[in-house]
C-alpha cells in the first residue's frame, strides 16, 4: 500500500529512489568512576585524534563535492577539536571527577550547548550549537568504536531519510547519487533545507515522520515543490511521477537557456532581476545565476563574523572585491543592519524589551557615527572600483534620512579633498520596510534615486506580528491586499519623481508574488541567486497589461491573501 508524507517544500525537483535510511549508531553510554585518570585522558586523545583525521577526510571531500565555503564548516569543526580551552575543560573534569571520557566530554558540551542556545536573538551564535553537537558525536562515535556512517560510500541512487542532517552528513552528499532527501526536522531556512538547494537535490524538511514510516529499501518519490512524496508508490502514482520529473527537467534546461537573455515580458517590459548576497563569497553564485546585479549586499557579516568592529580597510577590501566580480554591473550595499535579531556581542547594547522596535540599522549608525562614517569611507573607496549604489536600512523619517545623506556627503568631500578616488555616480537610497516610510513615500522619493521594499521586515510591521515567531507566522501575509495596495502606493508615488523601485525581501522571489508586483509596476527584484532563472522564465511567460488589471482587481476585490493566490493561480493556468 502506498503511503503519502507530506512536509515542507525545500528544494524543488522530482526524485524517485530507493530509500536509505540514514540511523545513527546508539551512543548511549554509563556512566562509571575510573581508576587510572591519567590513562583515560589518553583514550580521550586518542578518540579526539581519530576524529580530527576524520574530519580532515570529509573536509576534503566537501571541498570537492560542496566548494570552499561549505569546507569552511569543518574548518570550524576541527578548530573546536583543537581548541585547548575546550580540550582542558573536558580533561579537567576527568581528573577533578575521575569520571569515564564520555561522560565528561557529553557533559562540557552540553554546557556549551546551553550556552549557545540560550543566544535566541543571535541566529549565527545559535548556529555554533549544531556544531558542539556534531562534534561531540564523532568524539563519542570513536571512544564508544561505534562508527557514525559514512554516507561518502553510496554507491547507487538512493533517497536519503534522515532524523536531521548534520553539516558533516551532506558534505559527504554526493549529489549525482542522492536523488532526494526527506528529513523529520527542520524548516525552509534550516541547514538541511539550504544545503539541498544549493545542492540542487529535491528535498523535503519537517515530515516529523519520514524516518518512522519508511524502511530501507523501500521504494520512494518525491515531489520537492509540492512537498509531497509517496512510498511503495503503485505503478499509476509512479507514472505520474515519472511525467512531473520529465517536466522538470524540461523546465530546468529551459532556465538555464535563460542565462544571458534580457528580463522581458511577454509584451517586451524590461525588468531587472538581481540577487541578494552576504558575503562577497556569495558572488560566484549570482554570476553563474544569470543575475543583471546585486540588488543587497547585507553587510552585518562583516560585524558578525568577528569579535571587534571591523576596520575601514577589512570592509574596502569585501566591498572592492563584490564590486570587480560584478565588473561594472549594479551592486546595492546596505550600510549595517546590526539590531534586532542580529546582535552584536562586543558593541554592548542594552537588553531591550522589543529589539525588532528598537535601537537598529540606521538608529545605530546615527549615534555611533564613528562606526557608521567607517563604513561610508569605505563604501566611497570602494566605488571607485564598480557600479555601487549605497542604501539605508529601516528609514522612518525624512530627517534620518537627510542626516544620514549629509554624513555621506561630508566623507564623499573630505576623500575628495585628500586626493581619494571617488566614483561620481553613487545612487543613494533607503530600504522600505516600515509601514510610516512606505505611507510618506511621495515625500522620501524626492531625496533618493531608489527605493527597495524590504518586505520581510515591511510585512511584520505592518501585521505587528514578529517575523521570527512560528506562533505567530501566520500573519506572515505577502499576498494580502492592504499589503499589495501599501507596495502599489510607494510604486505610484516613486514613480512620480522618476524614482526606481526595487524589492528585496523573500517575496521578491515568490512566484506567486512575481506577478502581481509586475502588475503593480515595481522596476526590479533582487532575490536568492537560485530563484533567478526560475523568475526570468516566469516573467516572460506573463503579459503585463494582464497583470495589471489582475494587480488592480484582486486590491479591490479580495479579502484575504488566500483569495489572492487563488487570482493568480488561475491566470497562470490560463497561461
Ligand atoms: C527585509 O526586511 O525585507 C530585508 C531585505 O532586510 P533583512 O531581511 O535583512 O531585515
Ligand atoms: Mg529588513
């Protein structure tokens, strides 16, 4: 009998297969006194050894298999296995305690695990403790010899089942092998969601039961976009299937016909499709993605990924980098986002009762302008060396928005008066995502080039409903008509003063989304480098006088977002 599990749609793509269940090795262990302390500090060692060896293998094999800054993770991994502090509290605890290796070493981890943890407005941080975790099971694995599996020794087509997928599991992904993966845990932004996509696997995350109900073996197909799969799939069911997978594929080899063609309409608009980066890392992806720009470069990893304030030269050094491997096409630079839920251990700043309302991104920059002219010194240098166009993050007011344009240009004026190369053609713009900037957009549009609507943050301001709550994530409504009516408002009203309007946020890239805000006229989407050929070969299917009146009939006619896709699924289908 075929059974249907169903879960989040992470990575699109069709996959059949047989299963491998992916079980780890009971690491289970007593607890007991021993006698020779010094002896079990050497099979602790001798376990730590064993999985730094490990680790290097399967670094390697990333480096291959994932790239450079996928590896990068087990280059943190093996950091941790080397790190004396963390070495000493675990042997300390064996002499203090004379306990067995594992319970010492279960027990400092989960310390830090703790730690760690119980950073919930520090996304990054909170990271650091998959990678206690991951690394604590491999010394485990090697003091208890029971080995973890290795899954770099599949050697024929499989779906992979997993409770959860470790970053040292799908490094190991060899991804012409695994045809899909369907894991119990996790999220679209989960590590095993994001890794599959940049894999290109069909995956599904969050099934709570895939590893319950599916054995070895046992045959599976998996839709990725859909979130759906079946297991012991009947012959009817597989065909289907099979006919979904040749679309697919069709699909696929389209996009990526799609590369160097302009963003048109069917009836000839031009678009322009950008995609958003994090670190300059970032940019080999949005070349190879056929993306006309960078439409934001969010900056916080630069203050994130280090434990002092980053200097003028170590920003100029990533901004001219992002800058030459874009060779002259547009790149938007976001100045510092710190705040909210990105905090910044060593700045300091007060424990708030709202962060997301509270001291962030430009209310920052406007009081530390040491750390805020830092960055636009860099940002000007930099300039020199590409098409920039420099933006600000959370504007509410006309006045922070002038401050913040007097202090770029005092620092534009004294680098030209020291004789500094400066590009004379720096767009200068602010990010839309509070509901009083979008409303006072007529007056905003008269002192910027552009606009670029940041929904993520837009629509949780506007419903009042925090956008990293799952109880509340509900109201995450990008299709709801007063949203699409506020976006069509900032459209209309930027427009009037000839100024451009771009998106940045998730629903940029939502193909629900895409052709409403077509219709609504907005100039450019800037998205993850995945979705932009996806987006394009939308775009070109679509007619914008349609899309138009689609915009305009379902702002006044539905009441919820739900009615609103149901619009537009039905003029695609027509399509
Ligand atoms: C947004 O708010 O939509 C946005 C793009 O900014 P961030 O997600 O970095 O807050
Ligand atoms: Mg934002």
């Amino acid at each position: 009998m075929a059974t249907e599990i169903k879960g989040i749609a992470a990575s699109d793509g069709i996959g059949v297969a047989k299963a491998y269940v992916l079980v780890d090795p009971d690491l289970d262990f007593k607890r007991y006194t021993v006698t020779d302390v010094q002896a079990e500090i050497l099979r602790l060692q001798a376990a730590r050894l064993a999985a730094i060896e490990e680790l290097k293998e399967i670094k390697s094999k990333a480096l291959t298999n994932l790239g450079k800054e996928t590896a990068a993770v087990f280059e943190a991994h093996l950091t941790m296995l080397n790190d004396p502090d963390f070495i000493k509290q675990v042997e300390d605890k064996i002499k203090a305690e004379s306990c067995n290796a594992e319970a010492a070493q279960q027990d400092i981890s989960d310390q830090f695990i703790t730690i760690f943890e119980g950073m919930t407005d520090n996304a990054y941080m909170q990271e650091r403790a998959t990678d206690v975790r991951d690394v604590t099971k491999r010394i485990l694995s090697h003091l208890l010899q029971r080995p973890l599996p290795t899954l770099s020794l599949i050697d024929e087509p499989v779906i992979l089942v997993a409770h959860d997928l470790t970053p040292s599991d799908t490094a190991q992904l060899n991804k012409h092998l695994v045809k899909g993966i369907l894991v119990d845990l996790g999220g679209r932004t989960s590590h095993s969601a994001i890794m599959s996509r940049t894999l290109e696997i069909p995956a599904i995350v969050g099934t709570e039961v895939a590893t319950q109900k599916i054995k070895n073996n046992q045959l599976v197909a998996l839709d990725g976009e859909q979130g759906t799969s079946t297991v012991d799939p009947s012959p009817a069911i597989l065909e289907k299937y099979q006919e979904k997978a040749q679309k697919f594929a069709a699909r696929r080899e389209a996009w990526s016909k799609l590369r160097q063609a302009p963003t048109l309409s069917k009836n000839g608009q031009s678009f322009m499709l950008a995609a958003n980066i994090g670190t300059p890392k970032d940019v080999a992806a949005v070349v190879q993605s056929g993306a006309e720009g960078i439409g934001l470069f969010r900056t916080e990893f630069l203050y994130m990924n280090s434990d002092q304030l980053p200097t003028e030269e170590d920003q100029f050094r990533a901004y001219k980098d992002v800058l030459e491997q874009m060779a002259g096409k547009p790149v938007v630079i976001r100045t510092m986002d710190i705040g909210g839920d990105k905090e910044l251990p060593y700045l300091k700043l007060p424990k708030e009762m709202n962060p997301f309302l509270g001291y962030r991104a430009i209310r920052i920059s406007l009081s530390r302008q040491d750390i805020f002219r830092t960055q636009l010194r860099a940002l000007l240098r930099a300039s020199a060396f590409g098409n920039l166009g420099i933006m600000f993050p959370m504007i509410a007011t006309l006045e922070e928005l002038r401050q913040a344009k007097a202090i770029f240009k005092e620092e534009k004026n004294r680098l030209i008066e020291s004789g500094v190369a400066v590009s004379d053609n720096i767009k200068l713009g602010m990010m839309i995502e509070i509901p009083n900037s979008a409303l006072f957009a007529d007056r905003f549009a008269q002192e910027v080039d552009f606009f670029s609507i940041g929904t993520n943050d837009l629509i949780q301001y506007t419903f009042a409903a925090d956008r990293g709550n799952e109880r509340v994530s509900y109201l995450y409504q990008p299709y709801h008509p007063a949203l699409l009516n506020l976006i069509h408002h900032v459209i209309e009203a930027a427009h009037r003063h000839n100024t451009t309007v771009a998106m940045c946020g998730e629903m940029a890239g939502d193909q629900i989304a895409v052709p409403l805000l077509m219709g609504l006229g907005l100039d450019e989407f800037s998205m993850s480098a995945t979705s932009v050929l996806k987006t394009r070969d939308l775009m070109r299917q679509l007619d914008t006088t349609d899309l138009k009146q689609l915009a305009t009939e379902v702002i006044s006619t539905c009441d919820n977002g739900e009615q609103v896709k149901a619009e537009v699924k039905q003029m695609e289908c027509k399509v």
